[in-house]
C-alpha cells in the first residue's frame, strides 16, 4: 500500500489478514479510519499468482473511486478463455488468482455502463498508471511487462487452454513469471521502485534487463526498493541495484513458503544484505505448526504425512514513511509491526 | 412408594415422540432425516418395560429417574405403568460403519520422485491453508500416475468399524474428473467474449 499524502492511497496487489480474513489493505485503512470508496485512487494487480491476488476483488468493490490496473496480457483471448474455463467449478477452481481476477472482471463490466467509475489501465512498459499534478506531483509509471514478455507469456498460456479430452485440473502458476507489472513511484523529488515479482532471464527482452535497459541513467535513483519475487535469487539483478538505486537504500520483501521452497533463504538475504544496510522482512518464511481441535486428527494427521503445516504461517507489516516535504538525502523512518523483523535478524536467527 | 417424576404425556406415547413425528419442517440434511427418522420409529415400536420384561404398547408414563429398587416395580393395573424407550443393542450394526473425522480437498502442487505435496483446505474460504507433503505409497497404485502438478485430491481420516472392532484410517485419493469436452471450451471463449467485450481499456 502506499500513502502519496493528501488523502491519495494506491494498492497493489492483496492477501489476507489471518484474523479477520479480510483484505490486508481494507483491514489497515479501517484502522486509519480511512474511507477506501473515496481515498484509494488506483487498485493495481502486479500478477495473477495466489499470493498476490487474495481479496483484491473484494478490495476493488470497496475502492469505488479507484481504476483498476493490469497486465496488458489479460487482453488476449487465450487470457479471456482461461478467465472463463477455470472460474466456478465447485471442485477444481482456478488458482493463480484466475478467480479473483474473473471477479475484477465482472466488476469492471458491471461498472463499464457508468462515467463516473475511471477507465481500467493496461500496464506496459513506460506507461503512466496515475499521476497527480498538484504538489507534490506524483506520478506512478509502470516499468514492466514488455511486447516481448506478453507475447513469451502467450506462447505459455496456450497449451493451458481447454481442449477435447485434455485432464481436468487446476491451473497452477505461470513459471517464469514475465508479465509481472514492476512500477517506478515519483512522489515530489521521492523515488521508490516496487519490484512484484518480475524475474531477471537471460533474453534481453524480458525480465529486469529490460527494465534496466529501459532505464534512463540520467534520472535520479530510487531510494526505496520492495524486492521482488520474496528475494529469490531468480530475481536478482546487479544491474538494478548498480544503476536503479541509490547507496544503502532501504529494502523490504515478503516471504514465500511452498514445499520445500522457502523464500528469502539465508543466503539470499545475505546478498541483499551485502547491497543495504537498511532490508527489512514482513515475516520470516516459516510456516505455521498444524494444529487440529480433534487430537486423534492431529495425530492421523502427522502419522500420514512426510511434513504438515499451515502457510502462510506468520504475519507482520513494515512501514517506511517520510515526509514528502523532506529533500531526497533525508533518512526514512521505519516501523515494523508483527512478526516483521530486519534481515539482519533473519540472518543472524536472532527473532 | 417413591413420587415418580414424570414427563407430559400425549395418548400412548410422550409428547416429544408425537411433536417430531408430526414436525415435516425441512431439517437440511435428507440423509440425517431418515437416520433420525428410523431410530425414533425404533424407539416407539421399542418400548421396554421397567423391569425389562418386553414391550408394553399402553403405557403412558416415563419415568425420567434414575431406575431404583422401588420405581423398578411395575405398578397397579389402575396405574400406567412406566416404560423407557430404548434402542435397540449396538452388535447389530451394520459392517463396515464409518465415522469421518475430518475431509480436506485441494490438489497437488508438487511431484518429486517418492513423494507430492499438495495444498488442502476444509472449505474453500479456509485462510491460512494446509499444506502436506506425502510418500507417493500413501496412494493406491493405480492413482500414482495420476498425482501430477494440478490434480484434484481428496484426504479422508475417520475410524472404521468391522464388526465389534474399528480401525483409525488416513484415505488420500485422487479425483478423476471428466476430461475438457470441446463444448465446453466453446462456452468459455463464449462467456469471456461477453465478460471482456466492452470493457474500455485505456
């Protein structure tokens, strides 16, 4: 979530507070006592993974005021017949956010008779997703995905398409993930770069080498990072750090946990580490231990299984904040709430 | 002679008896309706007398004490008598009686060579979701192939009863639902043609 100031908020992406189930963006901005209908200028879905996309339907319906932005790829039909296919079986649903999406999408047919409600933004590479010119400016631009990367992602959309007498199962995520919406925000003379989870290929067309190639090196740098992809080492780039960013920026990413992938691993954040002082983590990947009322359950349960848990397993916020007023070189204050620690801490096993 | 307590009665059988024979109100569950159904009938055509000597179709008290030496006595033909309603004896249930403790469905996330892991949930609203990784011998050999990234899968764990004896089981099955017809994929461009048709992209 981001607060430009002035009442302007901008979500991307959504998962769920394990209390409330809710989305985390309406959760936090209740507690704000912030009106979501009236405050949130744009709601943006980086990718349609599970992890990124829980609830943000929800959070669309709520944000009446706010355009909703995406990858250009869910213009094509192959996108569109998988929207359809995937969406209310009862016993295999669509996964990878395909439900949450055909929800936005409903709202968005629903809202398309009506002026009032702001025009649905394709993001591509360069393109202004929100700005606002009174002081201090903002402007929110997309660095990401490329002609390259929506076409490279067709080509994997369409063998998952339906077809006579292909099994019937659930459609999993898209590996790698090229179309993710990687954004540069430019509030005033603040710049910070929000990541998704945009990979680093070998193609100079995709990935992050796009994004540097793209980069303009005269431009001032950002000074904040969210690191994409849970700091996986798929995602790493020197050249962003070495050309996108300033010295020591601060950085913060989520964790994953899926089998055995735990994201960041040690090591991987023991290389952010060796880039900035200032990483911080939402919560350390681990899951969370299984648990049933029923004792003979729990026990049936461990006896069956090589491993059990619940993900996502912890749940923690990191909140970095300045004042737009301030010049470029003045510090941020960092906040961490929950299970939110330093990587520093995660490296050390000190939390 | 002890004051028995008693509960209201209707004609030859308690109240409670009358009121849920004559309640057609839906309760959900048609499953559940006719279990509940036929013990009730049980109870009725089963009434015991106190001192256990059979059936007694005129009495018209139930006595809700505990049975003593002196209540167990059958009393006056001026008097009704009391019955309990009980059920029948437990040994003649029938084989193979299952009680399910817990279902989960979800489906494979994952495939290594000895085993799959596979993301569950009680109900599809279900938030956090569990998360179980399997020996690929917890299923039967024919489902082995089957456990590939995407299948559909079931997790059962209840107790088994043969005869007087139960066993506590895990049960973890695949779903083998019908392959994409054509048809359906016609319907699906069909559907997303209308969803997207007018949505005005900037």
């Amino acid at each position: 979530m981001v607060h430009f100031g002035q009442g302007d908020w901008g979500i991307v992406d959504s998962c769920l507070e394990p209390n409330s189930k809710r989305p985390v963006a309406l959760h936090y901005l209740k507690l704000l006592q912030v009106d979501a209908e009236k405050s949130v200028r744009f709601v943006l879905a980086s990718h349609w993974h599970d992890d990124h996309m829980q609830g943000i339907s929800s959070v669309f319906k709520e944000a009446k005021s706010a355009l909703f932005a995406c990858s250009q790829a869910v213009r094509t039909p192959e996108f569109n017949e998988i929207l359809s296919s995937w969406t209310g079986t009862r016993f295999l649903p669509g996964g990878s956010g395909v439900d949450e999406l055909h929800s936005v999408m409903s709202e968005l047919a629903k809202r398309k008779a009506d002026t009032r409600y702001p025009s649905p933004v394709l993001a591509s590479a360069n393109k202004v997703i929100w700005e606002r010119a009174r002081q201090p400016a903002i402007t929110v631009k997309a660095l990401s995905p490329s002609d390259a990367a929506v076409l490279a992602t067709l080509a994997r959309l369409k063998p998952l398409c339906p077809k006579n007498s292909k099994a019937r199962r659930r459609l999993l995520s898209l590996q790698p993930n090229d179309t993710s919406v990687a954004l540069a925000l430019q509030i005033g003379n603040h710049r910070v770069l929000l990541g998704a989870d945009l990979e680093a290929r070998r193609d100079s067309g995709l990935g992050w080498i796009a994004v540097v190639d793209g980069f303009d090196k005269n431009e001032p740098k950002h000074q904040g990072f969210k690191i994409p992809h849970h700091g996986s080492p798929t995602a790493h780039h020197a050249g962003v750090w070495d050309h996108m960013l300033t010295d020591d920026p601060w950085a913060v990413t989520t964790p994953f946990v899926s089998g055995n992938v735990k994201l960041p691993s040690v090591a991987d954040s023991q290389h952010i580490l060796d880039r900035t002082t200032g990483a911080y983590l939402t919560a350390p990947p681990h899951p969370a231990k299984f648990r049933d009322s029923n004792k003979t359950v729990e026990k049936t349960a461990h006896e069956a299984t090589l491993s059990i848990h619940f993900i996502p397993g912890r749940y923690g916020q990191v909140r970095i904040r300045k004042d737009a007023n301030f010049v470029p070189e003045a510090p941020w204050n960092v906040e961490l709430f929950g299970d939110a620690l330093t990587m520093s801490d995660y490296v050390h096993g000190t939390h | 002679m002890a004051n028995i307590p008693e509960i209201s009665t209707c004609g030859n059988q308690p109240r409670w008896i009358n009121e849920f024979q004559n309640d057609q109100r839906p309760r959900g569950n048609a499953g559940t309706q006719v279990m509940l159904r036929s013990l009730f009938t049980l109870l009725i055509k089963e009434p015991v007398r106190r001192d256990g000597m059979g059936s007694e179709q005129e009495s018209a008290v139930v006595s809700t004490a505990a049975p003593t030496e002196t209540t167990d006595r059958i009393t006056t033909s001026s008097r009704p008598r009391s019955v309990i309603p009980r059920a029948k004896r437990l040994n003649t249930l029938p084989k193979g009686r299952y009680i399910l403790l817990k279902k989960y469905e979800g489906f494979v996330t994952s495939r290594g060579e000895k085993s799959f892991t596979a993301r569950l949930s009680e109900n599809a609203s279900d938030y956090p979701v569990l998360e179980a990784e399997f020996d690929l011998e917890e299923l039967s050999e024919t489902d082995r192939s089957l456990a590939v990234d995407g299948a559909a899968l079931v997790w059962t764990m209840g107790y088994r009863y043969e005869g007087n004896t139960r066993k506590r089981e895990s049960l973890i099955y695949l779903r083998r639902l019908p392959p994409w017809k054509d048809a359906e994929a016609e319907l699906a461009k069909k559907a997303a043609d209308e969803l997207t048709r007018d949505i005005l992209w900037k």
